[in-house]
C-alpha cells in the first residue's frame, strides 16, 4: 500500500482491515470533477493571493486537467490505500507533476475540501433533477390538456364520490411536483454557499481571498463560520427530505396507475414495454414499473433516516462520521433521477380507457351532490338539502338504477321543490361543467389550469 500523505507522525503502518475499513475511494470517486473544480480554482486563487506563483498554479491546473481526462477515460489506477477521491487525486498530481503539486493543499484541509466537492456535486444534482421535474410537468400538462374532458370518478375513501376530469385528476399530480421543485430551488439556495477557507476547523494563517474562490465556483458567498462550514450537512438532509417527498408523491402516483390497470378498474392500460410477464402466468402483464416507483420510496426515506441520526451525536466540528453522508446522498440522488426518468416515459405510452372510466363514473350516485345543491338553489337549508337527496338515492338503490333514471314523480316524493329541469343538473356533464371555477374540475377550468401551470413551470 502506498506512503501515506500524513505519514509523519507514525511509526506503525495501518493496518489492512483499517485501511479498507476507513477508506471511501470505492464510493467518492464520483466526486473526482468537482473536487478537482474545487482545487483549480483553490490554486488560482493561491496564485492570485501571491502565496504560489501563477506559473505553480497553471502546472497545478494543467495536472488535474489531464487526471480528469485519466478518470474519464478510466484509465486512473484508484487506490484504497490513498483512502478517498481527494487523496487519490492529490498523490496522482504529485506523481505527475513532482514538488509544485505538494503546494495545492496550501491554507486548505480534507474538511473545507470535502464539503465543497459535495456541495458543487449536490448542486449540479439539484440542477438536473429541476429540469427532469419540469420535463414531467410538461408530460402532466399535455395529458391534462388532452383528457380535460375525459370523465371519471372521484374518489373519497376510495369509493365513487364526484364525477371529476381526468385532466383534473391529473393536475392535481402536476402541482405536487411543482411543490417539489419549489422545493429543490429552495434547499439549492442553502447548498449553494462555500467552505472552503474553514480549514481543518479554524480558518487558515494564509492571507486568502475566499470572496475570489467563491465567485470562481459559482457559489453566492463563503460559508460565515468556519466550524459550521466543515461540520454542517443540513444541505444534504434538506435536500433528501426534499427528495423522500418526490418519492412519495411518485409513490402515490404509482399506486393510482397499479390499481387503474387491474381489471377491476379497467381505466388504463399500460405500454407493453413498461410491463413485465409471469413466470408461471401465461396471460399476466405485470405493472412492475409502477411498482417499483412505489418500492423505491422506501430506500430514499430510509437515506434520510440514516442522515438524521448520522448527525444527531456530532459535536462540532468535522468528525469521520460525516464520510457516512455519501452513500445516501448519492443513492438518492440515483433513485430519484431513474424514478422520474421512468414515470416521464411511461405516461406517453399508457392508455386511458376513457368509455369505462365514464361507465364507472356514473356507478356509486356520484351527483347525490348535485341533486342537494340544487334544492338549496330552491330555497332548502343545506341539511335539508342533503337528507331529501339521500332519500332520493336510497329509492334510486331500491330500484336499481341511477338517479338520472328515476321517474320526476318519484323525484318529487323525495322533495316537492324537484321539477323537470332537474335532470340536466343529475348527469355527468352537469356535474362536471357547474363545478366551473378556479381549481374546479370544469373541463374549461382545467384548460385554463393547464396554461396558468405553463406558466408557473416556466417561471420557477
Ligand atoms: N473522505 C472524507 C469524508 O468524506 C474526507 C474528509 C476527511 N477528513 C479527515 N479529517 N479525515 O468526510
């Protein structure tokens, strides 16, 4: 194994268990590009500040340059010995380039280094899963538009309560998501501030300008205390409780599109290509993406879990613990770039059944409602209201038919106020079309929902 960086002070190598025990190279490699933005612009600030020369910091930033390249291509011999990607890094320049590359870690420390490379890396992982969020919404958009009259039950209780629009049903999903993405803008803002010059813990005797280094890295100012700089990971935690919620606003989805493709529901079906067969089943297609949209909020809200109780003990400032933070940092930021990437396909290639979601929307006296509404527009206290209509549902159950279908005598028995223009109000169409105002089901309301919500995406 190879000489380590801080090798003065022992006598006794490592041991082998401990090396590989303590080493996070084999998950923080992935932080290579931003670790090594972090030291460009760390070096050139050195130079700009005079404790290098500009000549040290261009050999500096031409080695990391080229061992980028090396990782990149996959060519970079990484070493559990080196411990991390920072290490790895540091010796691989100073192999390349010889003693200027031992003055990089001048007035800087693994503390203020790693916290940096994870904010750059979690920043650009925001970034992304912003714009996936927005490509989503689009695809929410579309199909609202399309189905803004397509009709359907609502449920309560998951039993049939109002007839509502399917585009309706399905703005509803666009504005958790927008929430989301709020959401994510607003952790970005907390993430986006930087720490190095925080040192080990205590700041640096060097004369450093952290204003300069910040700008180069696109950050909106330094972190204000060093302490808090190298021990602080609430970004991390707000960004995974941010993204626990789009897991489970997935989840929710999901399980909506896993019972609308069963038979019973018969609403949708989905695209072969997002289904899986049965071993033993000949006639099964299995809803295994939906499923596994619905499976995968699990993990995320166990990475935020893990995070919480990661930091509970910690004392100030920067403890190995922190080392703990990547795996569910980088597994949910994995978890839920796939689960969008997978919802955003599938949608387009589903089928929505929209005669049998109409059939089913008039099963369970959806517009009872309707019926109560309209007596109190007859001059009927609401209660009333709702008890004359409820004795009109239970003669339609008697029965067997639907409201709609009940003679007007047999109307009137229920409440005198009743009179042949009733009948409009008891249909679907009624139903849906005088629920017509802002963020009603009215198929002229969704539309307009629908362009507000362009908007709202194009303005986050
Ligand atoms: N790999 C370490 C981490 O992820 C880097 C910082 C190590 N600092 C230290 N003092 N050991 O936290």
């Amino acid at each position: 194994s190879p000489d380590k960086a801080w090798k003065g002070r022992f006598t006794v190598p490592t041991d082998a268990f401990v090396e590989a025990f303590t080493a996070s190279v084999g998950f923080d490699h992935r932080l290579y590009r931003h670790d090594i933005r972090g030291s460009v612009a760390h070096a050139r600030m050195l130079a700009a500040v005079g404790i290098i020369e500009e000549r040290e910091a261009a050999l500096i930033a031409e080695g990391l340059a080229a061992i980028e390249k090396e990782i990149d291509e996959g060519r970079f011999p990484w070493s559990v010995g080196r411990e991390d990607v920072h290490m790895n890094i540091e010796a691989a320049l100073i192999e390349r380039i010889g003693e200027v590359g031992k003055k990089l870690h001048t007035a800087r420390s693994r503390n203020d280094q790693v916290a940096t490379a994870v904010r750059l890396y979690l920043r650009d992982g925001i970034d992304s899963l912003i714009g996936q969020l927005q490509r989503l919404g689009g695809v929410f958009l579309m199909l609202a538009e399309r189905e803004a009259e397509t009709i359907m039950p609502g449920f309560t209780h998951l039993q049939v309560a109002q007839p509502v629009t399917l585009g309706h049903h399905i703005l509803a999903w666009f504005e958790m998501i927008l929430r989301d993405s709020e959401r994510l803008i607003d952790a970005r803002g907390r993430v986006n501030v930087m720490p190095l010059g925080a040192g080990a813990l205590a700041g640096t005797s060097f004369p450093i300008d952290r204003q300069m280094t910040a700008q180069a890295l696109g950050f909106a100012r330094p972190a204000e205390n060093s302490l808090d700089a190298v021990s602080d990971r609430d970004f991390v935690i707000e960004f995974t409780a941010a993204a626990a919620l789009i897991m489970i606003h997935l989840s929710r989805i999901a399980e909506e599109l896993v019972l609308w493709s069963t038979p019973q529901f018969g609403f949708i079906e989905l695209g072969d290509g997002f289904c899986t067969g049965s071993s033993i089943m000949p006639q099964k297609k299995n809803p295994d993406v939906p499923e596994l949209l619905r499976g995968k909020s699990g993990r995320v809200i166990g990475h935020l879990t893990a995070l919480l109780v990661l930091m509970k003990g910690q004392p100030l400032a920067y403890n190995k613990d922190n080392q703990e933070d990547k795996e569910p940092l980088f597994d949910t930021l994995d978890t839920v770039r796939d689960c969008l990437r997978a919802l955003t396909e599938l949608l387009p290639a589903t089928t929505f059944h929209r005669e049998r979601m109409r059939r089913e929307a008039l099963r369970g006296y959806p517009t009872a409602t309707d019926l109560a509404d309209y007596l109190v527009r007859r001059g009927l206290p609401f209660r009333d209201a709702h008890e004359a209509a409820g004795r009109a549902v239970r003669l339609a159950i008697d029965q067997g038919v639907d409201l709609a279908d009940l003679p007007l005598a047999a109307l009137k028995t229920c409440s005198p106020l009743i009179e042949d223009d009733i009948f409009p109000v008891l249909t679907l169409e009624g139903s849906l079309a005088a629920r017509d105002h802002w963020g009603g089901t009215a198929p002229r309301q969704v539309l307009e929902a629908a362009a507000r919500g362009r908007q709202r995406l194009a303005d986050l």
